[in-house]
C-alpha cells in the first residue's frame, strides 16, 4: 500500500509517499480501505521528531481516518454493530495517513448520514479531545462560560460548536478579525482579537466580572497565569497543548482563593477502553448533532496524500480555518 512516511525528523519536506505492507487486524481491531485522513498538531511535532508513537504503535503519522471496513475481529464487530462494508471514521494512535489502517472496534463511529468521507476523517480527533477534556475533564455545564484559546483552529471550532450545543457562553480568542468573524459565524457568542485586545480584560468585562469557569487551553506557557486571572471561583483550566512553552508560573494564592483547577492530558497514550467510552459518549450525546446539522464539520483545504508536505506547511502557517484533510 501507499503511505506517507517520515524519511527524518524536520520540515514539512521530510514527508515522502512510500510503501508498506499492508497492517493485518488483531483482536479486537479492525482493517479500514481509507478513503480520507485527518491532519493534526500532533502529526507535525511527531514529524519534528517531538512527539513519538506510543510502544507497539505504527510509526507513520496520522491520528484519524474515514473509510470502509474491510475485515477484523468478527466477535468484536458483531458486538459493536459494525459489519464489513460498513462506512467508519476511527481515532487511532497512529497509521492514519496510508491507504489501509488498522483501528480498535470500540474507537471507530459510524460516518453521519450525509457525510463525505473528508468530512468524516475530520471528525475523530478533535472531538474526542473536546468531549474527553472540555465535557469530562473540566465538567463544563449548561449556564457556564468556556473560553476557547485558538477558536479556528481544529479543536477551536469543535470546541465552540459543541459547548454552544450544550448550552454554554462561549468566548474565543484568534489572531485576527476575520478569524474573530469566523468564530462568531461558528456560533461563539464572543470573539477576542488576542493581538489587540487583552483577553484577561475582554474575558472580565464580558462576563460582568464574574469570570468564565472554563479555559481550553492549547498555549500554556505564560497564558496559565492570565488565565487564572480572569478564572471565576470554582473555575478550570484543562491544557491539552504547549505551543507556548511547557514552563508556567501564576498567582498560587488565586488558586486558593478562587478554588481553581488547573489539569490537563494527552489522548494519544491513553488505553483503548479509554478512548473506547468516549467514542460510546459520543455516538450518544454528539453524533445526533452531527445528523441533524446542528454540530457541522468545518473542512479548510484537502491535499492529495501525495502532497501531504504542503499539507504540513499550510498547518504551520497557522492561516487555516478548522481542519486539513489528506484524499487517497
């Protein structure tokens, strides 16, 4: 089979189409003919030589795919109601961006009724790390204000959609004032210009000085601090990203005052019976969304898996609006 592979560690341009064998299902697995594969942050630190597989774990990149089932672990797909020719989009650990993949049953949902498959490989990703950290992590509820740092990126728009889905305010920062439109357009309820506006301030003044009580957050760095500022008592910061630095420092006695939590994860080394209960959550709570129009897709650009290196370069750009997808 075709599949893209990291010939080192360094540019988009180290991203070459090569061939491998074939991946073979093993219990509880299943093999997926991949129409389409989602493109990640992820993808490009594993690309810089940052971010490695987790043991056992294919070494080419890739974290989501859409596809058609071609065989696996028949038990395990008789109880997940998953037969083959079936249409699937599946979050893996990696092995995504080839033209066959191997996925755990309890990780892959079925594709939306009117869905194509670049709509459906951009879905697995960003919306378990969403639910997993917004929904479970930080406990977000009906009534309460999310910030989103980063709201057109991938997890940005999910985030935005979903949390104004499930009733909350949301707030989300971007880096420029068309950005800030898309958000809005995507249904954030207020958008903040982080380039000329203090998001700390903006945070405060929409909220009447309350604060908001939750904060996605893919910087980290020096943003924890100004986070925990503009925090409401009893609020939450969940980190799921360091593109701002891995070293924080903040006001502790806010932390004690306010009561705050500050936490975060990583999905990629997580157990499958792990990411398997959040893809049952949700096939429940999400997937009914997505039929229904109400929670969309938002697909900036697709590439040829052949050109999976201006794929890489348009990501660090940081010039696109929600996901990139690889075509096979």
């Amino acid at each position: 089979m075709h599949a893209v592979e990291i010939t080192s560690f360094g540019g988009p341009e180290v991203l070459r189409l090569g061939e491998r064998p074939v991946p073979v299902a093993g219990a509880g697995e299943l093999l997926i003919r991949v129409a389409a594969s989602g493109i990640n942050r992820p993808d490009v630190l594993q690309r810089l030589g940052h971010y490695a597989p987790p043991p056992g774990t294919s070494d080419l990149p890739g974290l989501e795919v859409a596809g058609v089932v071609e065989s696996g672990d028949a038990s395990a797909m008789a109880e997940a109601g998953i037969r083959v020719g079936d249409r699937v989009c599946a979050l893996v650990a990696g092995g995504g961006y080839a033209q066959w993949c191997v996925a755990p049953v309890v990780q892959c949902l079925p594709v939306p009724d009117g869905f194509s498959d670049v709509e459906a490989a951009s879905l697995p990703e960003t919306f378990f790390t969403v639910w997993s950290n917004v929904f479970d992590r930080a406990r977000l509820q009906s009534g309460e204000a999310l910030l989103v740092q980063g709201g057109t990126s991938g997890i940005g728009v999910t985030a935005i959609q979903l949390a104004r889905a499930f009733g909350a305010t949301v707030i989300a920062t971007a880096g420029s004032d068309d950005k800030c439109a898309a958000c809005l357009a995507l249904g954030a309820h207020h958008a903040i210009n982080y380039k000329s506006q203090d998001f700390v301030a903006e945070a405060k003044r929409i909220t009447e000085g309350h604060g908001v009580d939750v904060v996605l957050d893919m910087v980290a760095g020096d943003y924890v601090a100004r986070e925990v500022e503009c925090l409401a008592e009893d609020g939450r910061i969940v980190i799921i990203a360091v593109q701002g630095g891995v070293q924080s420092g903040f006001n502790a006695g806010l932390v004690l005052r306010k009561r705050l939590t500050i936490t975060g994860s990583t999905l990629r080394p997580r157990p499958v019976a792990f990411k398997g209960a959040i893809a049952r959550a949700l096939r429940e709570r999400v997937w009914p969304l997505l039929a229904t129009g109400k929670v969309r897709p938002v697909i900036h650009s697709t590439f040829a898996a052949a050109n999976a290196a201006q794929a890489h370069a348009l990501m660090e750009s940081n010039q696109h609006i929600g996901k990139i997808v690889l075509t096979w």
